[in-house]
C-alpha cells in the first residue's frame, strides 16, 4: 500500500467513523483531499466490502451523489473499562455497537490480575466465528492510574503497582493494546455518540467513586505531561475542611462530592453505622433528600455549593462551550443541577455563560465501553499494518448487519 493512499484511508475512515452515513463531498470537504484521492479511497473501500452504498441523495439540482457507510461487520474491537471495583469487558463491531459484554468484579485495594483480564476478553470472544476472529482489528482500554509509555500501569491508591498491562496482552492476543485514562475515553465516547458531537471546546466531568474532569480544548485532548490534567477533584476547593481526602490532603473536591464521601457526611450527620458499599447508596441520600429528610438534604446542599464553585473555575479557566456531567451525579440531576447556571455566572465572567451548554450525559456505564472501543479505532487507523488488516477484502457479509437505507432518495 502506497504511503499516500494510507493516509487517504486514515483521513476517509475517520471522517466515516464519526458519522453514520457521509457522502463524498462532505467526505472531500472533513478530509480537504482532493477529488481523485476521494474517488480513488471510496472504490478501493467498496471494493474490498469495509463500506458499503446505502442511499442516494438527490438535490434539487438534479445531482445524485451516493450515500455511504462503514461496513458494521468490517471489523472488530475488544473494549475493557478497568475501574476501582469492577471490569468491563465488551466486543465491538466497526461503528462501536456492543455485541457481547462481560464483567468481573475487583477486590478494591487488590493489585490487578491479568489473568483475570484475559478470561474477560476471551468470554467476550467465544461468540466471534474464525471469519469475525480474523478481523479482530484491536483491544482498547479504559484504566486509571499512570499508564506509563509502555504500557504499564499504577495506581498506587487501587493497590496496582507496575503492571505490564498492555505487553502481556499483546503477546498473549496477537494484537494491538491500545490503553488511555478514563477522562479520555469519557471525552472520546462523548465525541463520537454522545452529546459532544462536532463540539471543539468542552469540559466532561464524572463525579462517582472518584472525580474525573476530561478537557478538550480546541479540538484536542488536553493531557499534560503524564496525561493527568484535569486531576480537578483534587483542588483544595475547601482548604479549612476537615475533610481527608485519599490522596492525604483535606479539603479537595472529590473528598467532598465523590460517593463514598457524600456517603461518608451522611452517615456523620446520622450517627448511622455501616460502610459505604454496604446497605446505605449515594442514591439513597438523594432519594431521602428529596424527602427532605433534614441531614440528607444539608448534604447534597453542600456538595452542590462545592461543585459549582468548581465548576465555575472551569468556565473562567477554560471558556468551554459544553459542560457534560455524568456519573453517580446523574441520579441527583433534580438536586444539583437546577440553577447551575446561575450559580456558574455568579462566580465567571458573565460572556463566558452566555452561550455555555450544561448537559447531563446520556450514555449512562456504556460511557467507558465506547470510549474504549472508539481509542482502538482511531488509534488502529495510525498504525500501518493495523490499517493494512482493517482494509483486507470482507470475505463474508453477515446476516445481522444493521438494515440498510435502501434507495430511496434522501433530501438535501
Ligand atoms: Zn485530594
């Protein structure tokens, strides 16, 4: 394969992955390729079965251009979301559709098995027939921690310490590992189907076991030197707080809004005993704040004033145009989000809320899967030899490919 034309195939498979059907003058117009290289990339991917003709559009002009998509059934990915307490397993189709999951739980605290991660992927996998198995094209994952150049991984507060993650399972699979922190992923599952679609500057912020803030500015990921920016949930948003925070300081903003802590003020204002993962959930609180039940509901009242104050540094910090929230926050929407906005201008320069969306993330725990799955495609498009698989002949259309659209015209 000519180098150009592999970075014809990168920039037509990108464009076509975001979107479910393209025609070729919006793919010339995303790519900035020229006519014949458009021409050129579209033949050899209908050729070969990795798109497929689903449409026609008819503009009043009397043009007819073909409509197009990603063949579902081109390829495969394997998705793993790696959280504190639980792992994620799903298989994929080329467009990011989940087929088969699984899931395993963690022993919190316990260092990661990847035993445990191999038998995921391969309960995943069983269903695949050795045409599918062939065009597995990579495995993507979601995992906290410092996720080292090599693939390694530590997350000193989970009890995972130097985990040759991504190289054991390269060898053991034969295929690529592609690995990346989870307010990444989260920015990547918003961007190819969710609400950040098209949205170059936008803020996504997961509070739950712990606080995630993912950045895109500008069109990029914003990562920092270790891919840790947007480590938001440890500003000291409440420096005389007495309370501890998991990384040793007091007063940090997931020692105040994550779930075990708002779990942990609750049951501090109740005497109430037990553990956070036993009996008692952060839902419950909202639920009995919503009873006005006096301790639960000075607790989401503090964790919302908190949170608005951070979110409102933010705003000023980043000018974003989008705020997704997502996580355990989600089940309180009714309590903590009404009159965010106000409280956001209250505290940010009042042209920078002007046009500011804040929206709850709809893509409830498939936000990791997606995410995942999405880092495998794109970063497989990067790598020649991946690409060079991807784009191999589909020998064989299966029977459950999505319904086509037909050809009936589509209006312009
Ligand atoms: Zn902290």
């Amino acid at each position: 394969m000519p180098k150009i034309v592999e970075q014809w195939l990168q920039k037509v498979l990108d464009t076509m992955g975001h979107r479910t059907t393209v025609t070729r003058s919006q793919i010339m117009s995303a790519t900035k390729l020229n006519s014949a290289s458009v021409s050129h990339t579209l033949q050899f991917l209908l050729e070969r079965g990795i798109i497929l003709k689903v449409g026609e559009l008819q503009s009043k002009a009397g043009r007819h251009q073909d409509v197009m998509t990603l063949n579902p059934e081109a390829g495969y990915f394997v998705a793993v979301v790696l959280e504190s307490t639980r792992m994620r397993f799903a298989l994929t189709n080329f467009v990011g559709d989940i087929r088969y999951r699984w899931e395993a739980d963690v022993q919190l605290g316990q260092t990661l098995q990847i035993r445990e991660i191999v038998a995921g992927i391969e309960m995943v996998l069983r269903n695949l027939s050795e045409v599918q198995r062939l065009r597995l094209a990579a495995i993507g994952i979601s995992c906290p921690g410092i996720l080292s150049q090599s693939g390694g991984v530590t997350a000193l507060n989970l009890g995972w310490k130097n985990i040759s993650l991504t190289p054991e399972l390269e060898e053991i699979f034969s295929l690529p590992v592609y690995l990346e922190h989870p307010t990444h992923s989260a920015i990547r599952a918003e961007r190819w189907v969710g609400l950040a679609q098209g949205v170059r500057d936008f803020i996504d912020v997961m509070v739950g076991h712990v606080v995630g803030v993912g950045v895109f500015s500008n069109g990029r990921f914003v990562g920092g030197r270790d891919q840790m920016a947007g480590e938001v949930g440890h500003i000291r948003i409440d420096p005389d707080g007495s309370d501890v925070c998991r990384c040793g300081k007091t007063g940090c903003l997931e020692a105040i809004v994550s779930s075990p802590n708002i779990f942990r003020q609750y049951r501090a204002k109740t005497g109430l005993e037990g553990s956070y993962s036993g009996g008692l959930r952060v839902t419950d609180v909202f639920e009995r704040a919503r009873r006005h039940e006096t301790a639960a509901v000075e607790v989401p009242d503090r964790v919302t004033r908190y949170l608005r104050l951070a979110l409102s540094y933010l705003v000023n910090f980043l000018n974003p145009e989008l705020i997704i929230l997502g996580g355990d926050l989600i089940t309180a929407e009714d309590l903590l989000l009404p009159s965010l906005r106000e409280q956001i201008a209250a505290n940010t320069l009042p042209d920078f809320v002007k046009n500011l969306n804040i929206a709850v993330s709809r893509m409830g725990l498939d936000i990791g899967l997606k995410g995942a799955a999405s880092l495998a495609f794109r970063t497989a498009l990067n790598h020649p030899e991946v690409l060079k698989n991807m784009c191999r002949l589909v020998v064989e259309l299966h029977s459950h490919s999505p319904a086509v659209e037909g050809s009936s015209s589509v209006a312009s």
